[in-house]
C-alpha cells in the first residue's frame, strides 16, 4: 500500500505525541488522543505547559469533555473533544455519538441541572464552577480529529440541533480542526517554506519602485483590488506559512477579528469592507503579472501585514458566512533583499493590536529589568517572542546559553510570589496585572533576584505538580507519593487534588515560609544546587495548604481551581507560614 500524505504526517505528528506522553505521563488508551490536545493548545492557543495541564480534563467520566479553556478577554468559554485515530483511518469522520455525548454534557452544565453526579472527575467539577461563576458571552465546541472531521449533513444537523436546545441567552458555535488543518498547523510549527502562490485579482496597477546604481529593479511594487474568496482559495492550503516573515501570527479572537469577521459576514456592511479595513501586504522574491487573465504568480512569498485580516476571513469562509461581495485592498512588494524585508516587516507591523502584557515593554522599569537580568544571564522578553525574532535577523549566539523568560512570566511569578495582596490576583486574572496604571505599584520593589528565584521555584514547582499529575494519572506512579515521604499504600491523590491548579498558591507560600525561616532561603543562581532547600520548602507549603483545605468545610466543598485563585486561602496559607514558620 502507497503511503498517503496523511500516513507521512500521522507518522511525524505522533512523534511529537510520543514525546509528550513521556513528558506528562500520559496513560491508557487515550494517552496519544490526551497528547493530541496538549499539542494543539500549545501549537494553536499559544498557551504554556502549565495551563494546558490545568485545562486537561483527566481520568473517567469525562463525559466527552477533553478540555477547556475560558478566554478572559473575549468571555469565551472553548470546550474541546480531541480524536486521535488509529493508523489508516483517516478517511472516516466524528461519529455522531461522540457528537451527542459532548452536547449532552454542555447542555446539562448550562441547564442550571443538578450536576452532582459529575463531580467524581475533578477536571469537569472545576468547569461547572467555571461556568456558574464566570461572564461568559459565548461558547465554542471545538473538535480537533485527524480525520475528515465532521462533513455529513446528518451530523452537522445534529450539531445546529443541540446547539439551539442548550441556553438562549449564550452564543453557541462550532469549529472543526480536521487532518488538513492539523497538517497546516504542524507544518507551521516545524518548517519556514518557499512558497508559490498564484492569485486572481479584481485590478492591480504597478505602484512605486526603486532602481539601483546599475539601473536594475531593487523593489518593485503594485497595487490594487482582490475579492476575499479569490485570496482565501489562492492561500487556503498554505495558511500554516504564508506567514512566515510575519512578526506576528493570528491572535485568536481578539476584538479587531471580531470587528473584521462582523464587517465581512453581513450582506448590509461587506461591501463596505474595503473602506474599513487597512488590506494586506504581500513581500515576494518574484512577481509575473499577467493583466490579460487577472493573475499574477508570486515566488518566495509572505503575507507580512495582514495575518489577523486573513485568517478572520478563512475562518470565514470555512464556515459558509463570507459575504461574496467582501473586496480587500492588497499590496504587493518584490524584493529579494531579505534586510529589506525584515525592516519593512517590522515597520509595517508597529502598530499591531498585541497583549496587554506587552504593552509595557518600552516602560523604563521593564527595560532596566531586562538589563540587570543579562547579568545573571537571563534574557528578559520585552516583546511578542523577542528572542525567536531577532534570531532570524542578527547574530544571538552570545545569548545561547541564558534562561529566555517572557515578560508576563517574570513579572505574573513575581507578583504572586512577592507581594501578598496581589498574589492571589496574579493567579485569578494575571491580564490585570499588566495595566500600565498600576504598574509602578506592581514593580515598585522588583528586582532581577527576585525575578530569578521566583522562576527558579516556580520552575521546581512546575516539575513536582507533574510529578502529582503522573500519579493522578497511574496509580502505579509513586513517584509524588515518595517526595512527600507518604507509604504509597496510604497515599491518597484526592487529599491533593488543588495541585493541578496551584503553582502561584504553592509559589507564594514558599516565599513566605523562606522569609520566615531566612536559612531556607535560596540564593539567585539558576545551576547552583539548592534543590535540598527547595523541596523541604515545597513540601512544608504542599502540607501546609492541603491542611488548610481539608480542616475547613466549605473549601474542602469547593472545586479545587477555585480554592486556587481564592483570596481567602491565600491569607490563611500566609498567616499559616507565620504561625507554623518554627515546625517547619
């Protein structure tokens, strides 16, 4: 049998899964379908190892939930099923049990049902809380299957059914991540292609260039018109690295995509979507026009202004809502000078919507952070992956060697570790955080030691919350059970169920316990051996939290993702490091 292009990228994507199966201690059955869903939220939500495992809905009764995800920002709640099939079955489809199951489960979250048999899997009783106590406008089921997806009608009626009987008063939607787009999104996160693309143009007219000494053309340029339809068939299959030279790739759902998606999906406003939005700029080594037939054929090309436009509308245009009438105003740049490029690049995308946290990039305090970090051989990133950037375009190998810490980290374990009123914020909305309003207060008193210890212990945090989920997961796994000095025979996983979500609570009670037994205090330096100090700590605040827990009624009741972001047990934990501080 000839192999497909879908068994080749099956063979390399599972690699990959293998890796993380390792990596989180994955078991079962489902271990690579788990890993699977891993992949995609770091691949595609950009989200760290840390959150992804906080979101991962483990064990039995899952009821067809893999994870979640609530986007602060945008008050959309993603729920997702993830499907990993067995080798060559890629030609079938989502069944529509898998379907109904999920539909099932969401519509009895929402349906203000006692939900009371569902609290045995940890994972979907922090949903439930989640979904009783947070603002949420809308909710997206996403399926993610390296299959075909879901494409008969009977099972995409049966989505638009459950969707209309779960609750009225929330937005329901649906998105599909099928073989291909798994495919693109594999591809983009492991190779830069040379791409060729051809496109049909409703007008295009030769703009500006520039001749060298020579009199040969060192930039070329044109401009002109291009229908949404015909740019989204002409960079459909290539959506994974038709940004390349992009310094910023789509920011999922953020307010201008929804502003662009509204515009171009309304038959009263598409026509106007020429006016309203800023149009894309192409980059090529080569263009050839052919003004008979409408097309032009590009070489080595980037989309480099323009990926939030291109993607809202593909997304789209794969769910049947884009307006055919929708017309882009499109620019086209050929030059081979890849300096050039970059600097145009980079201009072109300066005034790009980002996140919040990076805002504060050119504010004096983060920029002096930045440098007094050199020192200790940290590189501090002030801006959207800084370092991954200026790789491609200058000479980093002075920097081989440091610890590469992005600004949301650095300051998010600085706050929840150092500063007691805020800490609990800096775990339940770590966006507020970066208001650059309140930003002399958070960073008054920071400094590059504080900032080092506190990603040194949040680094040995993170690596015994694995430890606690690999045991979760195998009870064959005794692996946390030993750190903590407990007969696996009497270990009981539920007594420490907050871990999964409590690595800025454990952070700050570390702290606090080495403020107040100053000789457990650990010393700025990332490779010296202080791992003796470090896990007596870890313990003492494991032990010291889980008792806190456990001696108080109402927050033994509570879902353990909230107990983790609550106010209430981040004071008794730092009232706990005080009283108890001579027993430890």
């Amino acid at each position: 049998m000839a192999i497909t292009k879908y068994d080749n990228y099956y063979s390399q994507l599972r690699e990959d899964l293998k890796s993380i199966v390792a990596d989180n201690g994955f078991v079962g059955d489902g271990a690579e379908s788990k890993a699977l869903g891993f992949w995609f939220l770091e691949k595609e939500f950009q989200l760290d190892s840390t959150t992804i495992n906080e979101h991962l809905i483990d064990g039995a009764n899952d009821r067809g939930i893999d994870a979640y995800y609530l986007d602060e920002d945008t008050h959309t709640l993603n729920i997702f099923q993830f499907k990993l099939p067995k080798p060559g079955n890629f030609k079938k489809e989502i069944d529509g049990n898998a379907i109904s199951k999920i539909y099932g489960t969401i519509q009895r979250l929402f349906s203000g049902k006692s939900t009371a048999d569902y609290n045995s899997n940890p994972g979907i009783k922090d949903l439930i809380e989640i979904i009783k106590t947070s603002t949420i406008y809308n909710t997206r089921v996403i399926f993610v299957s390296y299959n075909k997806g879901i494409k008969s009608e009977e099972n995409m009626s049966l989505i638009s059914e459950s969707e209309k009987n779960i609750n009225e008063d929330i937005e329901f939607q649906h998105k599909i991540i099928d073989r291909e787009k798994i495919i693109n999104i594999f591809d983009r996160s492991h190779r830069n292609h040379s791409l060729n693309l051809t496109f049909n143009y409703q007008n295009l007219q030769s703009s500006n260039s520039v001749n060298t000494d020579d009199g040969s053309t060192y930039i070329n340029s044109w401009v002109g018109m291009i229908s949404a339809d015909k740019l989204i068939e002409g960079v459909d299959h290539n959506l994974s690295t038709i940004f390349d030279e992009n310094i910023r790739l789509y920011e999922n759902d953020s307010k201008v995509n929804a502003g662009i998606k509204e515009t171009a999906s309304r038959r009263d406003t598409a026509t106007m979507f020429y006016f309203y939005n800023n149009g894309i700029t192409i980059i090529c080594d080569e263009a050839k026009n052919s003004p008979g037939n409408n097309e032009i054929a590009l070489s080595g090309v980037s989309i480099v202004n323009g990926a939030q436009t291109v993607n809202s509308l593909a997304e789209l245009a794969y769910e049947n809502n884009l307006q055919q009438n929708v017309n882009i105003l499109i620019r086209i740049i050929q030059i081979q000078d890849y300096e050039q490029r970059a600097k145009i690049t980079e201009y072109l995308n300066s005034q790009t919507a980002i996140k919040e946290s990076y805002f504060i990039a050119n504010h004096s305090l983060v920029r002096k952070l930045q440098e007094d970090l050199f020192k200790h051989k940290y590189y501090l990133e002030r801006q959207i992956n800084e370092y991954a950037y200026k790789s491609k375009y200058q000479n980093m190998s002075k920097y081989k060697d440091y610890n590469i810490l992005p600004v949301e980290n650095a300051i998010q374990r600085y706050i929840g570790g150092y500063i007691n009123g805020k800490a609990a914020q800096a775990k339940s909305s770590k966006s507020t955080l970066f208001d650059q309003k309140n930003i002399e207060e958070n960073m008054q008193d920071i400094s590059a030691e504080k900032v080092i210890i506190a990603d040194i212990l949040y680094t040995h945090i993170a690596a015994i919350i694995t430890m606690y989920r690999k045991n979760r997961r195998n009870v064959k796994n005794d692996e946390f059970s030993t750190f903590l000095g407990i007969d696996p025979a009497k270990y009981n996983s539920d007594l420490y169920s907050f871990l999964n979500t409590g690595d800025i609570l454990i952070l700050n009670t570390v702290i606090n316990i080495q403020t107040n037994k100053p000789e457990l205090a650990i010393q700025p330096k990332f490779h010296q051996n202080q791992d003796e100090k470090i896990n007596r700590c870890i313990k003492s605040a494991i032990n010291l939290i889980k008792d806190i827990i456990n001696n108080d009624d109402d927050l033994k009741m509570s879902a353990p993702a909230t107990l983790t972001k609550a106010t209430k047990v981040f004071n008794l934990a730092q009232n706990a490091t005080i009283t108890q501080s001579q027993s430890i």
